[in-house]
C-alpha cells in the first residue's frame, strides 16, 4: 500500500478554508507562514488546483 504524504502547510490551508471560506489569498498565505507565491506553487503541487478552484 503506498503512503500518500501531504505537506502539512496544506493540510493546514485546507483547514483554515473549510473554517472560515471567506479569508483571503493574504490571510490564507500568512496562516500557513507562506507567501502568496509560495502558497499557491505548493497547493497546485499537492492538489492539482488552484487557490481560486
């Protein structure tokens, strides 16, 4: 069985949308201790989408 491991700053990023879906690209990037930028590279690379799907 093979063990899907996901970057924990996405996982929380997935978090902090399902509490509160209405913070923004900012808010999101600065919970995680990430730039924007940076965010958005890594979630695209996790889950195949982007932060605006």
């Amino acid at each position: 069985m093979e063990v899907i491991q996901t970057d924990f700053r996405i996982n929380r990023a997935v978090r902090l949308l399902n509490e509160n879906s209405s913070l923004t690209l900012t808010d999101l990037a600065s919970g995680c201790t990430l730039s924007i930028s940076r965010l958005s590279h890594l979630f695209k690379a996790e889950t195949g989408l982007t932060l605006r799907e």
